[in-house]
C-alpha cells in the first residue's frame, strides 16, 4: 500500500523541525511513508515564490520540494480554497451569514468565506495557478471543506425539505435571485440546491482549467468532507455543494476525509463511504485523521488495523494519514505503516 502524510505548517516551522526539511523528510521515508500532502497558501500566508516578491520568501515549500525528489519522496499540494483566517479577519463583509443575518461564529477553528465573492475566487485560482507553476506537484488536492455550509447550526444533517444554513448574505441572496428568479431560497428549495452547487462547479471548473493549462497539469484531486450515511452522495450535494455526478469530467480522484471512531460513528462507517462512492467510478483516496495522543486509545489502533484491511480488500492502493504531528509520536501507527507498506511492495 502507498502511504502518503499530509504535513501542515505548524509542524514544518514548529518546535520539532524549525523548517528542517532534511529531518523531517527523513523521518518520513524511514517511516514507510512514499509522499508528503502540502498547503500552497494558509490564509494570507504563501508558501512558494511569487513573481513580484521584493526578497526571497522565507517560507517557500522549494527547498522542501527539493529534498522529496532527492529522497523520491512523492510531493503533493492542498489547496485550501475557501478556509482563509485572515481574511474572515479582516473583511466582516466576506464572512457567512445564517439567514437571521448573524455572521459565523468567531470562536472555532474553522474560517470558511462566502463563495459568492468573484474577486475573491478568481483570487484564489491565481494562487492556485502560481503554486503550480512554482512547485510543480504530480497532485493537487482541492478542499473546499465544509463550505458554503455553517457547521455551527443545528439540523446540518437535515434530509427533509428545510432550507440547510448556507450562507445567505446580501451578495448571496443578490446572486441567487439573479440566477433563479426568485426572491427567497423558501420559493424553491431543490432551486438553492442547484444555486450553490453550481457556485462550487463553476469554481472547481476554473481550477481545474488553470491546473490543466499549467505545463506540469498535475492529476486533480477533490477532498470529501466527512458526511453520515446513508445517502452520503445526497447528504454531500444539500450540505456542502459538491454533486458527485457533475464534478465526474473535472477530478482524477476523491480523498473522503474518515475518522478512526471520534464521533459516535462504527468502524463500519468509512467503508459504507467508500460502497457509495464505488458507484461513481471515481479513483478513491481516502484520508485517516489521528486523534491526538491524550485521545488515542487501543480500539483506534485496531480500527486502523481493520481499515487497512479493508482498503487492500477494496484494492485501494493509496491513503493519505494525517496529522503528522500526532503519528510521529505513535511508535504502533508508524510499525503498522511499515508492515503495509512493506506487505504492497
């Protein structure tokens, strides 16, 4: 089995490494692991050079990206596109809105923006365009995450006729009464439905336009976010956007975000993902997310056992783990990647 890791900023320039990237690529590949997942940009923040710095970037992946080829380690990127820290900061006006005109709360992690911004969108894909010109990545990842989705609501998994909380700001609302010809997402539900996943088509097409017109055109992935079953295509399509039908011409492959039982869900419940998915013919990528070491008991380690199992049943040749800076702390994760990864080859 191929194991790729997705490694985030905090720990590339954090208290392990300090930007040591000859360390941590050795860690890595003694660890069984063939490839690395990294973000191009973190909000404002951008991790390769640009045509009109004024001085050498001090966080560029180059070097980075150097080191895997000499280790033949894989290298990939994540493009977060709609997660931006900064600018939720900075521009209120950008931010979600619920339909009582409350803007997302402020406290979690998550810092998603209202996708009906085409300055900002267009934005986005120029970084995106660069980050691809510049580090040349066999893989790119898109995560669109939760968005345009509020996480924060109750009923989010809601299957009846109730309007989900996307957002519903003034430049949304504006938007959709201009497509649809209507008023109020009320008048017709299945209408919203259609709205917002063509807003996330419409942006998934211009990536992947500027991803193919790159001269490297590295294989497009687009990453799931972690949605109940059953009915995980339908539940995908009303909560986040994304249509499993329609993005079909538009990725190479999808990466379902799974968790080793964090959230009252079976083992069972990331390979009743993965049956969804098979009837879509997509190439399938899944990601593990490992709890941190005060959470992680004996029963993840035999789900990770059990899933790793069933992905070889499945002939799923690749996943992705993360986070890095909780698996290089897990002596039995990092033998277990070993034993498969030495088991495929």
């Amino acid at each position: 089995m191929n194991f790729a890791v997705k490694v985030y900023p905090r720990t590339i320039w954090g208290e392990r490494y300090h930007g040591n990237f000859d360390q941590l690529t050795d860690e890595i590949a003694a660890a069984g692991i063939q490839n690395l997942i990294v973000p191009a940009f973190q909000g404002a923040r951008i991790f390769f050079a640009q045509q009109f710095d004024p001085e050498p970037n001090p966080w560029s992946l180059q070097p980075l990206r150097e080191q895997c080829a000499q280790k033949q380690l894989g290298f990939a990127l994540e493009f977060p596109v709609l997660n931006d820290r900064d600018t939720f900061d900075r521009v209120p006006q950008f931010r979600p809105q619920s339909p009582d005109g409350k803007t997302y709360p402020e406290e979690f992690w998550y810092r998603p923006i209202c996708p009906s911004h085409f300055d900002y969108n267009q934005h986005r894909v120029h970084l995106i365009e660069g980050a691809i010109a510049n580090l040349k990545p066999a893989l790119a990842l898109v995560n669109f995450l939760w968005c345009p989705f509020l996480p924060a609501v109750e009923a989010w998994e809601e299957m009846g006729s109730q309007v989900p909380t996307f957002c519903m700001c003034p430049s949304c609302r504006q938007e959709f009464t201009e497509r649809a010809g209507l008023a109020s997402p009320l008048q017709d539900i299945e209408a919203w439905f259609a709205f917002r996943s063509e807003q996330m088509i419409n942006l998934l097409a211009d990536i992947e336009e500027a991803s193919r017109q790159s001269q490297t055109a590295p294989s497009l992935l687009l990453e799931l976010p972690p949605v109940a079953t059953p009915h995980f295509a339908e539940r995908l399509r009303r909560l986040t956007g994304v249509h499993l039908a329609a993005i079909q011409k538009l990725v190479t492959a999808v990466s379902p975000q799974l968790f080793l039982n964090e959230h009252g869900q079976s083992p069972t419940w990331p390979l009743a993902i993965l049956d969804e998915l098979a009837a879509y013919h997509f190439s399938l990528f899944p990601q593990l997310d490992f709890p941190d070491l005060t959470a992680f008991t004996e029963d993840h380690l035999h789900e990770f056992v059990f899933l790793l199992q069933s992905f070889e049943t499945r002939k799923i040749g690749a996943i992705a783990l993360f986070h890095w800076e909780n698996i290089v702390h897990l002596p039995q994760v990092l033998n277990l990647v070993e034993q498969f990864s030495y088991e495929a080859s």
